[in-house]
C-alpha cells in the first residue's frame, strides 16, 4: 500500500498563520503534492485556534 492521492484545506484566521504549514507542504510533498485550498476566515472552531486543517488521502488497495 502507497499514498496514492489526496487535498488538504487550510482555513485561518490571518493569512501569515499559514506560511509555515505552507512550507511544511513544499517539504513533505515535493515530488507529489496535493490539491490544497486556503480561506482567510473571520473566526475558527476555538477562539484561541489560529489554523485549521483538513485533510483526505486516498491509498491504494
């Protein structure tokens, strides 16, 4: 079994938040990286919270 394909959405409330998760992506995902969206958003699940994230991979059988 392999990582076949996926998409990640990030949602933030300020648009520097997401730099870092930005980078980790590049790095992680070089040679294949996923579909990915990002939404600034007035608040979040916590107020506290400054990303949000969700994900969906698909592996092969």
């Amino acid at each position: 079994m392999g990582f076949a394909s996926g998409a990640i959405g990030t949602m933030t409330r300020r648009c520097s938040a997401a730099g870092p998760q930005a980078w980790a992506l590049r790095e992680d995902f070089a040679a294949h990286p996923p579909a990915s969206t990002g939404v600034q958003v007035s608040c979040l699940t916590h107020p506290d919270f400054l990303i949000e994230m969700a994900a969906i991979a698909v592996i092969e059988a």
